[in-house]
C-alpha cells in the first residue's frame, strides 16, 4: 500500500440522489420510510448525510441529540498542547438540516425492539422503519476504586469532547514546574488506542514551551504495550528527554486506586502525589444499546461485517465507537467509513436493491511535536464474518523532518475534510 489512505476515501460517499425515490413507494406505499438516527457525532451524523444525499427525499431522517453543537475528541489533544483552539473543535448540525434532516433536540432513553420504537426523555416516542445507533462510548467509572463523576471534576478523563476537554487543558496550563503529571491509561478496547500517548507528548509539549525543566510525566498503563510504541518513544526521547515515563503493569503493580481529595494514584508498588491526574477508565458502548441487549460480554455491540447491522437485531444498525469491528479500531475516520457502508445497506433494504461488497478504510494521525506526526491504518474487508485488515500501514523509526511534517499536512487536512463530510461545514 502507499503509505495512506487518499482524501477520496475519506469524504467520498454515495452519489447524490443515485437512489432518489427507488422502490421507497413500492416497499411503503405511499409513505416515506423511517430512518432513525441516535448520535450526532462522527458516525450517527456521517449516515445522517449520507442518507439524505442519496436518497434525496425519499427517506424521512430523524437525527436524535440534545446537543446544538459537538466537540470533537479526536483532535482535542491538540487543543491541549496548543496546537488548535477550542471553537475549531467544536461544530454545529446546521449544515445538516438543509438536507431535510429533522434534528430532535432530546436524549434517547430506551429501545422498544419489538415495536420498533425509540423513547426520548420528555417522554415522546418516535417510530422507526430501521434504527441507527452511533452513541460513542460510556465512561465505566467504577473499574478504578475512588473514580466517580464527582472526581472526574477534579482527575478529568477528557475522552469525551467537551467540557472535560476544556477542565483538563486549564489544568495542565496553569501547571509550574516541577509539577507530577499522572496519566492512567485504560485497557483495551477503547477509544483511540493511541490517543494517549498522543496526549502525553502534547502535555510534554506545553510544559516545554513554558520552559519547564523539572515537570515530569508518567504514565500507568493497564497495557503491556501500546499503538505505536516505538515511534512514541523514539519521539519522547527526541523531543522531551527525561520528561515522560511510561510503565507498564510489571513495573507499578497494577492500579489500586485514586484519590481526587489528594490527588493521588495507588499502585501495587507505589503511591504518586500529583498536581495533575488524567484518569482515562474503562469504557464500554454508550449505555442505550447496552441496555437494548445489543452488546455481547465484551461491553460492546457486534455488528455484521458486510452491513455494520446488529447481529442482535435486523432492523438495527450500529457505527462508531460502541461496535466490535474486527480489525478496525475506535476512531473518527473508521466511524465514517462504516458509516458509507452502513447508509448503503440501508439503502439498498429499503429500496429492496442489492448490497455492495463493502470496503472500510481507516488511518490514526498522531502528534508528537508540532511538525512530528505519525501515522498507522489500513483498508479492510468482510471477511468470514468479520472486517478484516487486508492492506496496513505505519509510520517508521527514523523518518526525516520532511516525512512528518507532511504527515501532519495529512492530518489537519483530514480533519477539514471529515468535518465538511460529516456536519456539511468547516
């Protein structure tokens, strides 16, 4: 493979009107079938569009969010090393609605599959002829002892975009040297494996701009090893030396417990008393599929490789973060890959038509330094039942300075792309 992924598979999509009207009458009479959208995010939003761009009329969309605006996740480290400001993170769904998609405003709350039924908190229910859930992750606060939403307050997890994101970067701004930053960095799977350690190096970076010298970073890893590890710690010690330390379960002992009231981390070797904890826990499917019985033991819902519908559930289909996709991992761009794929399953049921061979692409951008960015992907297929990397890629060891500054070009212009695709606005 050449090394990435093009800016076509990113912000291609289905043809616009390509399915404009086929078969919806027939299959429904006069009626126009219901699609049913749950999240508003990278995925959910991604099918949203696509939906109404081919369909063109012919599907009536429901967008269900209670929030006017979303703020990315991927991209927020870079909020925090300085690299990007809060508002070019955070989007508004007005491009969305002058594609006819009706956004309620409300959270869903449960799932009637039998009557093909979605509650929202004010107590209306909406019918749907097929249900799309994209609902992210749960935070699982109760995997590490002392961690609750209350001290989330205080030891931010910041892996959900918003006002955590905005907790945490004040945090680590208003840090003096010589300041202990501890990171607790989850099991798999979870949302970008390797956003951590992007964090990290992004910390590393702020703390070096304001010419700490005695600031140190470590971080307690629920892994043996972790996404990109060589390029990780060739970078550390390159840019920041001596600044952060990574330890894997053999060398803390496992994690005991925090404590937002002193802002310490217990391990099975030691306690760290720090001036800044970013406890990231466990994670699990947003909570309304789990509860609609669509996730398996793992926490997450399995989906059918060649349409991303539930395996639990025909008249569903799940994207995003909360699924298990073979191969591909947690991300935005995989989010909107399986998107493509999930709007023409959906399509090609209600239209009565034949389902494509689906293809899924996905690449991780990440930051080390301003101009230093890495980058691991793939393309993959449906394949004995389950998506399958057939093509991959990373970045190498001892890429010159030229190599990765155009691999952060890549980056940013990724993100322009993908948030034109998804919300129809830069």
């Amino acid at each position: 493979m050449a090394g990435s992924i093009s800016r076509r598979d990113v912000i291609g999509g289905i043809a616009a009107g390509a399915w404009a009207g086929i078969g919806f009458g027939r299959a429904f009479g006069q009626a126009r079938p219901r699609v049913v959208v749950v999240g508003a995010g990278a995925g959910g939003a991604s099918v949203a569009r696509q939906l109404a761009q081919a369909a063109a009329g012919g599907i009536e969309i429901v967008l269900v969010d209670p929030k006017d605006a979303f703020t990315t996740c991927f991209h927020s480290n870079l909020y925090l090393g300085g690299i990007r400001d809060f508002g070019s993170i955070t989007h508004d769904h007005r491009g969305l609605g002058t594609l006819g998609i009706e956004h309620v405003r409300q959270a869903a709350t449960a799932i009637d599959r039998d009557r093909r039924t979605v509650r929202l908190a004010d107590g209306a229910v909406l019918q749907y002829d097929h249900l799309v859930l994209a609902p992210g992750i749960d935070i699982l606060f109760d995997r590490i002892e002392g961690y609750s939403p209350e001290a989330a307050r205080i030891m931010p997890h910041a892996w959900q975009g918003g006002e955590q994101t905005l907790l945490l970067h004040d945090q680590l701004h208003a840090l003096e040297d010589g300041a202990l930053v501890v990171m607790v960095s989850p099991p798999e799977p979870y949302r970008c494996p390797p956003g951590p350690y992007e964090r990290a190096s992004m910390m590393a970076h702020v703390l070096k701009t304001r010419e700490h010298r005695r600031s140190r970073i470590i971080i307690l890893d629920a892994k043996e090893s972790f996404s990109k590890q060589a390029l990780f710690q060739e970078g550390w010690e390159r840019h920041y030396p001596g600044m952060i330390e990574w330890q894997d379960p053999l060398m803390h002992g496992g994690i005991g417990a925090v404590d937002a009231a002193t802002l310490t981390v217990a391990t099975g070797l030691a306690d760290y008393a720090a001036d800044l904890v970013n406890v990231i826990p466990p994670q699990a499917a947003g909570v309304i599929a789990r509860d609609a019985g669509l996730a398996d033991a793992s926490g997450y819902c399995p989906v059918r490789a060649e349409s991303m519908r539930s395996t639990m559930d025909e008249r569903i289909t799940l994207v995003g973060d909360a699924t298990v996709a073979g191969d591909m991992p947690k991300s935005a761009y995989s989010a909107n890959s399986q998107a493509r794929v999930a709007a023409s399953a959906i399509l090609a049921e209600l239209a009565g038509g034949q389902e494509v061979e689906p293809t899924y692409f996905n690449t991780c951008w990440s930051l080390i330094a301003p101009e230093d960015a890495v980058k691991v992907g793939g393309r993959y297929v449906a394949q004995e039942g389950r998506i399958t990397a057939i093509e991959t890629f990373v970045s190498q060891p001892g890429e010159d300075a030229r190599t990765r500054r155009r691999t952060q070009a890549e980056n940013m212009g990724w993100y322009e792309g993908i948030i034109e695709t998804v919300f129809g606005a830069t």
